[in-house]
C-alpha cells in the first residue's frame, strides 16, 4: 500500500532507493529481501557478453596473457571510449612521460 499510495508514479529506480532509506526501520526484514533481489541480475547478457570479449582477445595465438593483461584489456574493451572518440594524441603523452623510453626524443 505504500508504494501504491505514494511511490506508484516514479520509476523503480527511483522506488527502491526510497524505500530502503524511509522504511528500513518499520519493514527491516522486507527492506532486506529488496536489496537481496535487487542486487540479482536479471539476465545473464552481461556475462554472456564478457565471455565473448575474452575469447576474442584471449586467442589460439595470444593464449599466454598474464590474468592482470587480460583484465585490463577486457576492462578497456568493454568500458573504454569507442575508438572513434579516444584521443590517441593525450594517450601518447600520458604514455611517453610515464618513464625515459630509449628511442623517444623530447
């Protein structure tokens, strides 16, 4: 009755935050199952997409990465800007002040 009476216009998102912060203390067991489910993925896409990424980089001929490699690159591949918008110009620069690089003139 209270989403209904008083929630019922907004979006989930909105919704579930509100109730765990205004009714924890009356409902707390109730909040509880909330957060619980709310935290279950409701589909498996997203894993599903992952594992693709990783067989596209982790190769017959690239079978060696270290776990850290293959983390990082699965990280910029999935989350990174698209190539498109990356600006390799500031990447270069960030990259070549890291440490004196042999062949590199500043």
């Amino acid at each position: 009755m209270i989403v209904i009476n008083n929630l019922s216009s907004k979006d989930i998102d909105v919704v579930l935050p509100l109730l765990i912060q205004d009714y924890n203390d009356i409902f707390p067991n109730i909040i509880k199952l909330i957060q619980l489910i709310y935290c279950i993925p409701f589909s498996s896409v997203e894993c599903e997409r992952g594992f693709s990424r990783q067989n596209q980089i982790k190769t017959k001929n690239r079978n060696l990465l270290t776990t850290d490699t293959l983390d990082m690159l699965m990280r910029v591949s999935l989350e990174g800007a698209e190539s498109s918008k990356f600006d390799y110009n500031r990447a270069y620069i960030i990259w070549s002040n890291q440490k004196r690089r042999i062949g590199i003139k500043k």
